[in-house]
C-alpha cells in the first residue's frame, strides 16, 4: 500500500519557505522523506560511502543492509508529524492539517522522532518482516536517522526521555498518519529475510552507528535541495514519486555536488607520480615496492629530515587507491603554515592520482593566497537556494546548516577527494561536536596522512590515538610521518590501531632501529631504511649563554654574506630580536615570521621566505638575509639556512630546527650545487641556553626565557636534551645505535624509559608537567566521544557546537576577522583575493579578547550587522574586529577576559599586538 488513505494525511508539510522565494511554500512530508532516502540509497552505490563493512560485520547479506538503511532514513524526519512542529507555520495553506495552540513546540524535531519511535513503534512495529529482539537494536539504528541534524536525539542517560510523552506534542490523527506511514513505507522498502539480531550483532551496529548517522546527514543536506527536489503540494502514489522522481533527482544531486566517485589512475611504477625521484630516496623505494596487505593497514615512516616522507606517503596512498581500500586522502598538519607548504606540494601531484578524465577535487582546509590551476573546489557547494525556513534555537533546518556548515573550508575539506588541513579538523570527528559524524564519513574511503606526529601534546596524541581506532574501524588506513618519535609513542600509536581493527595483539617489539618504516595490519612488519648519502651528515652544536651573544653571532653571520635564521620559542621574543637587529641591519635583509599575521599576509611572508631561503634560491637571494621566526619554520617548510640559532626547546624540536640547516648541497657562495657536492663550512646550530650545571637553579630556564618557560614547562626534559647535546657535541644524522648524538639516541636519552634522573630542583616542575600530561590524557578521555556506546546522546557528558570543542588545551585560541573602514563600509582586511575573509583572519589568545570596547562597538554596530547578515562566515559567534588608521598601523580596542581595555594594533611587517 503506497497511496495512504488517513484523512489529512498528504497535508502534513516536511519543508516550508518564505513566500517571496518560492512559488510553493511547501514540500510535502511524505515526498521530502523520500528524496532524502533516494539520496541516501544513491550514496550507497560510492565506494566511500559502501556498507559491506557493516553488512560483514554483521554477518548479513549486503543488499539487506542497505534496503534497512534506506528504510529507516526514509524514517528521518518522523518527529514533523507532531502537530507541534505543524504549527510553526500556522496558515500556510487551508490544504494542510490544522493547528492546535495546545501543542507547543518545546522539543526538536529529531527527538520528537524519537519519542514516536519508543512509544507507538518500538514495540508493535506494523511489519512483520522486522523481527523486535528484546534488545534495542532497532532504537540504535532510528537514532542515527532522526538524529540527521548533526547531533543524536536527547533521552535521559537510563534511557528515559526526561519524562517526555508523545501525546504531548503529537494528537491522535498524527499517530495514525505516522503509523500509516511507516507501514506503507515497510510494505516496499523493507527488505525479505531480515535476521534477527543477537548480542554480536547489537555491538556491531553500535561502533558502526557513526558512519549511518553520517550518511543521513548527508543524505539530508541533499535531500533537501530545492534546485533537485522541487517543493509538491499535491498527493501522488509513494511508489510512483519514488521511481519517477526522487530516484533520479538523487543521481543527479549527487553529481552536481560533485561527490561521484573520480576513477583512480593505475601506475606501472609508484615512482612515476613524480617526475622528480630520480633516483627514489631508500624510503621511497620501500614505499613502492613493500607487499601490501589486502585490507586497512597503518604505515608509520620514521625518517630523517629531507628523506622524502612526503613522496613516499603519496606513493603508498597511490598504491592503496589503485588497490582499491581508498578513494582518496586527507593530509593532516601540526599547523596552517605547515598545511599552507603542504597544500603547494600536493596541489603539484594529486591530479596524477586519478585518471586524466577526472575532476578530483582538492581543498585546503583554510584560505589560501594562490589555488592551483585546473582544480575543482565545487565539493557540496553552499547552495544559493532559498534557505528553509528554520524552527527555532539549535533545530535549524537542513539547508541552512548545510550552507553554514559548508561556508567554513576547514570543514569541507574533509568532503573533497583531497584535502589538507590541521589534524584539529580531523580530530573534531571523535569529539562530541555537531556533525562530528559528517566528519568521520568524510574521513571514510580516505587513507589519513599525519606528518610531524611527534609534534602533538598529551591531550591531542590521546584524540589521535581515538581517531586512528575509529578510521580502522570503519576501515580506513593511515600513515604516519616523524623524524623523532620516542619508541613509547610508536608504541602506543601503533596499538590504537590495532585496537580499531579488532586484531589479535601480542607485545610490540621495542624497534629502535632507525630510519624505520613500520607496516600494521593483520600483521606488523618493520623495515630498516637506509640513508641516501647527502643526508648522512653531523651538525656541531655550539652552546650561546645570553642574548646579547646570540645578537652579535646573528650580525656577523649576515655582515659575512651568510643567511641566518634565529628560531624563538614565543612571539613577543621573536618581535624584540626582530626589532634589535632592525637597528643594525638594512630593513631589506630581516624578515618576521610568526602566527600572529593574518593569514594572507602570513602566506607572503612564507612566499618570501621560501623565496630568499628555499631549494631554488640563489646566491644573491639569500646574501646576508636574515629569518627571525617562531615554530611556524621547523615543520614542513623547505627552508635551507647557512647558520643558525635557536633557543632551547625540546630535543625533537631541536633536531626538527637542525634539519632546516644547510638542507640543501651548495656551493660556498650559497648557490646551489649541480653536482651534488656540498662546499659551505661544517653545519653548526647554536644553542641559546642557560649553562648546563648538575645542579640547575629552579629557575635555571626561566631566568633566560621568562616567556618560553610556560610554551615548554617540563624543565626537567629540557635540561636532559641540553646535557645529551653538550655530552655528545654534536647531532649525527640519522646516526646508528648507541653512537653518541644519533636522533634515536638524544630523543630516547629526554623520552625513553632509560633516560637520566632529572636534578632535584628540576623535579618540581617536571612533577607538575607529568601531572598535567596525565591530567590532559585524561581530559582527552573526558571530553572524547565513547564511540563504542554507538551513536547515542550518552556517548558524551555534553555535545557542543563545534567551534567550542577543545582540540587543543592549554590557552584558548580565538579567531579574530580583521576588517577596515573604507568610505563608511567595513571591508575585509585583505579585499580583493580569494578567500579574502579567510585571509584576513588571524588566530590570538582568547583571554585577550572577549567583546569589542562599548564606544567601538557603537562605532561600527550597524555596519558589523549588515556583514554579519551578508557573509555566514561572519555569523555569530565569530569575532570581527573593525580597524582604523592610526599613523602607520592599523587600531581596534576590545575588551579583555577581565574587562580591561585594549588597542589591537595591526600592520603587516610586525603582526597584531596589543
């Protein structure tokens, strides 16, 4: 039966708009549900988004699954049948049912499904053909279909609904329409032979709950689509409008969003995805040629820096691809400036990925000053539709979270074929934020790449760690890249994997064989790299005891021809180094480079860095040039410097910074080398740190950096990384085992079980970090989803919108939406570029800024209105900070945390301060 007979019925509406932007202001429930699940059934059929991992799991047949899937997404918006949603719009046409003032709506719409479900279906469902177990493994599979907007249905945590009642928002004649719904829709969709459901089965749907809940939210966004689905008011056969029309409008939605499934390009060599391995570094060499195994599988390249890790990362996510266990990547970054160099040098390659008829799509994950020529960036655009009309509070409708969702790049990244981004947006797929699971679909089919995994804190590493066992999971793969990873980490990386793919996992051997690439999957494997030549090499360290020394080496090394870079550990030291050198040196040879630049600006200051410092620079470039930066430079920027000074930051840090040292072979002159033949002095990277004493004062850091002591507390580790480098002399890379300065052996003498005691005066701040490193574990448990409870709103103690979910302790960050006055209009900082509100966004502490100064407010209000009513990018809560001349600087005032007043003031050589 698919033409239902209840009076009033086909007069329940699913969507409503405005009426100026649409000739029919509403679209008919029954008709909206099932575009939705032609979508759903259509996303189906992608690789990415297959359910055979669940039907496996299960144990059932595949095509069982997906008509149950399709069934109960059909089932999405069940909650609209309460004449309490149905009065919202009252008198958007005679032709619909009446509205009760008794019925208010005090409840969202997707747990009002909820209730109907647990109360009139659960247990006298009107089909036969789905068998009712004792145990809820329905409820498990209703919960990830109305709860399609991004969040699961609320219910008490002992599964009460905080005494909710049905009848309370539903009357009589919406649960007989419902009823006849549901069961019209079983006598077509439901498929024969459903089994029944056991224990097993109910913890399997559990840990694959996640990727259904993804999938309906994204068959909702589609579904809801009005340039596809067009609003119908009239009654029809179900059936009829299921093949006639939402079947191939779903196909065609799908291809306009551009998630059809792009055909990966076969190479008879890995190798050949570059036209630059020539020959292939050891590890790359590995990469193309290790036996792969047949399913998931986790691949962890631990290397020096400049052996390629990158290249051999894109060789095994190629091989994987054309093996057919991905469909594409998601490379995740410590950093944006670190995603900015990885976005140029993926966007140079992932075309070569899939074949030369596709339209891969890549996306960084924030804005970018230069997009890469002949890609598609049209992944689930935002729609120019009219938006629906939305409900209330926190229940808005699917078409404007959908364009709000998607107006932030950083989220849609995860959408596209290939994307780049920090791991912040990929570790948002394992905390409680709205559409968290849209996330982790997106991560679905994708192999995961990290680089810099050792450049994590305590609380991201145990998300990581979170992560990598959900991607296995749904049988995702993952490769990880360091250069200086303590064994104790790799352990444990290497296990939460393991975990996810539910194998059987005796003891890890401790390997400390280094290069080391590592293969997990149904089996570990580990494979000794060797070192092409030019990377086996031995870096002096040489140890500067104030600053004034540091000052005065810096000088000289730029008076003498040579180009230095000074690598700070905060940005305040960093602008005082910056503007003491600016007295004695031409403006023309220093460069600033730190996070507190908006973001266009920080890409020109990398274009030029990698411009004056780069492999391609020339001898005139970097003659006498000077880089004062922060951490932004030690990860993933191919920079190569003549000298170079660092203060005192961790031992991998240090290692990370040597790495930047004379990268590259060149002449004495600092041209590059043709034939490979390195002719500059011996590299030395000097070392601003207090005195290596046996017994340190308690301030023996903190007297030299009163700042940096709160970036890298643990003191304890710093000392231990300061005394293996004055003992050794020097850093071997990558060294062999047991020889004094080789990497695995400075990182293991600071991280590894046998490393030196710290001095007693030390040990009271080492105690304290290793407190707060188990207090963030235990945060990152805390506030991490318990994926195995399924997708339920007790995986959680609270779920957040998703820009207030921690992916990071310690100080909160703020983004900041630089804008300037310009003829009585706000306009972005950086107008006139792609991206120009991305660009023209900087990232501060967010004590620092908490409102806008009252008179400034007062100032800009209505103007700060009409932007945020133009841009959704701009909708609150995000932080706009108009700007005015001031001389040669940019001013805005805010208020602080503590309500104190402050001037922001901005200018593109120095960066924000206030």
């Amino acid at each position: 039966m698919s033409e239902l007979t209840t009076p009033g019925y086909f007069a329940y509406w699913g969507k409503a708009s405005p009426e100026s932007d649409s000739s029919a202001r509403y679209h008919l429930l029954a008709f909206h549900s099932l575009d939705v699940a032609a979508c759903g059934q259509a996303l189906l059929a992608l690789p990415q988004f297959s359910l055979r991992p669940l039907a496996q799991a299960l144990d059932w047949p595949l095509p069982v699954v997906e008509r149950l899937f399709v069934f109960f997404l059909a089932l999405h918006d069940l909650g609209k049948f309460a004449r309490a949603f149905q009065g919202l719009v009252p008198d958007l046409s005679p032709d619909l049912v009446r509205n009760d003032a008794g019925k208010v709506y005090g409840r969202r719409h997707d747990t009002l499904g909820w209730v109907l479900w647990q109360e009139k279906l659960a247990e006298t469902f009107p089909d036969e053909r789905l068998p009712l177990p004792e145990d809820e493994f329905w409820g498990i599979w209703i919960r990830t279909a109305v709860g399609h907007h991004g969040k699961p249905p609320e219910e008490d945590q002992d599964g009460g609904l905080f005494a909710l009642r049905a009848a309370e928002f539903f009357v009589r004649e919406d649960f007989r329409a419902a009823r006849e719904f549901v069961e019209s829709l079983a006598s077509w969709l439901l498929p024969e032979g459903v089994p029944e459901p056991g224990r097993r089965q109910i913890e399997v749907l559990r840990r694959h709950a996640w990727k259904l809940a993804g999938l309906a939210v994204l068959a909702d966004w589609l579904g809801s689509n009005q340039a596809f689905f067009a609003y119908a008011t009239q009654p029809r056969d179900m059936q009829d409008y299921w093949r006639d029309t939402a079947l191939p409008q779903a196909r065609q939605a799908l291809q306009a969003a551009g998630l059809l499934a792009q055909p990966i390009r076969h190479w008879a060599s890995p190798v050949q995805l570059f036209d630059y391995l020539q020959p292939p570094t050891p590890l790359q060499r590995y990469a193309a040629e290790v036996e792969l195994e047949p399913g998931p599988q986790l691949f962890l390249l631990e290397d020096v820096t400049g052996a390629g890790k990158t290249e051999a990362a894109l060789i095994l996510a190629q091989r994987l691809m054309q093996q057919g266990v991905a469909h594409g990547l998601y490379f995740a970054l410590p950093s944006m400036a670190t995603a900015n160099q990885m976005y140029q040098r993926v966007g140079q390659v992932y075309r070569r990925l899939y074949q030369e008829q596709a339209e891969p799509s890549l996306i960084l994950a924030h804005g970018a000053r230069q997009l890469m020529e002949g890609f598609r960036q049209s992944i689930v655009q935002a729609s120019e539709q009219p938006s629906d009309r939305s409900y209330q509070h926190g229940d808005v409708s699917a078409s404007a979270q959908c364009n709000a969702w998607l107006a932030d790049n950083r989220k849609k990244a995860l959408l596209a074929e290939v994307g780049v981004g920090t791991l912040d947006q990929a570790l948002l797929a394992v905390l409680p934020a709205r559409h968290q699971s849209l996330r982790l679909l997106g991560l679905a089919g994708k192999v995961l790449l990290v680089d810099e995994v050792h450049a994590y804190d305590s609380y991201m590493l145990t998300l990581l760690k979170k992560l990598l066992t959900a991607h296995a999971r749904q049988g995702g793969s993952v490769i990880l890249l360091s250069a200086t990873l303590p064994a104790r980490m790799r352990e444990e990386l290497l296990e939460a994997y393991r975990f996810g793919l539910s194998v059987v996992r005796d003891e890890l051997p401790m390997d400390r064989r280094y290069p080391l690439a590592t293969q997990v999957g149904q089996h570990v494997a580990s494979h000794e790299c060797a070192t092409r030549e030019q990377l086996v090499r031995q870096v002096q360290v040489s140890f500067l005891h104030e600053e004034e020394a540091a000052l005065t080496l810096v000088v000289e090394q730029a008076r003498a021809g040579h180009c230095v870079c000074w690598i700070r550990n905060t940005v305040e030291d960093a602008r005082r180094a910056f503007g003491e050198l600016a007295k004695v040196l031409p403006a023309e040879q220093l460069l600033l480079f730190h996070s507190r630049f908006a973001m266009g600006d920080r890409l020109d200051i990398e274009e030029a860095a990698l411009r004056r410092f780069g492999k391609r620079s020339t001898a005139d470039m970097r003659r006498g040039q000077v880089l004062v930066a922060t951490q932004v430079v030690e990860q993933s920027l191919d920079l190569d410097f003549d000298a170079m000074v660092s203060d005192l930051a961790p031992i991998d840090l240090l290692i990370q910074r040597a790495g930047r040292l004379q990268r590259h072979v060149r002449q004495a002159d600092g041209s590059p080398a043709a034939d490979g033949v390195e002719r500059r002095p011996a590299p030395v990277l000097h070392v601003l740190c207090p005195p290596v004493d046996d017994e340190p004062a308690a301030d023996w850091y903190a007297a030299l950096f009163p700042k940096a002591c709160y970036v890298y507390p643990n003191i304890g580790q710093l000392w231990l990384g300061a005394r293996a480098l004055l003992r050794a002399g020097c850093i071997h890379s990558p060294g062999k085992a047991g020889q004094p300065g080789a990497v695995r052996e400075l990182v293991e003498a600071v991280y590894g079980n046998e490393a030196e005691s710290v001095p007693e005066s030390l040990q009271g701040a080492t105690r304290e970090q290793m407190g707060k490193d188990l207090a963030e574990q235990s945060q990152a448990s805390f506030n991490s989803l318990n994926l195995d409870k399924g997708y339920c709103i007790d995986s959680s103690g609270r779920w957040y919108e998703d820009a207030r979910v921690p992916t990071r302790l310690g100080d909160e960050s703020l983004t900041l939406y630089l804008v300037r006055e310009q003829g009585g209009e706000l306009r972005p900082l950086l107008d006139g570029v792609a991206n120009a509100w991305e660009q023209s966004a900087v990232r501060i502490d967010a004590r620092k800024a908490e409102a806008l100064a009252p008179a400034w407010l007062q100032r800009f209000d209505s103007a700060l209105q009409a932007l945020r009513s133009r841009y959704r990018l701009l909708e609150e809560p995000a932080f706009i900070l108009p700007l005015q001349q001031a001389g040669e600087v940019l001013l805005g005032k805010v208020l602080d945390k503590n309500g104190k007043e402050l001037e922001m003031r901005y200018d593109p050589v120095q960066g924000l301060r206030w």
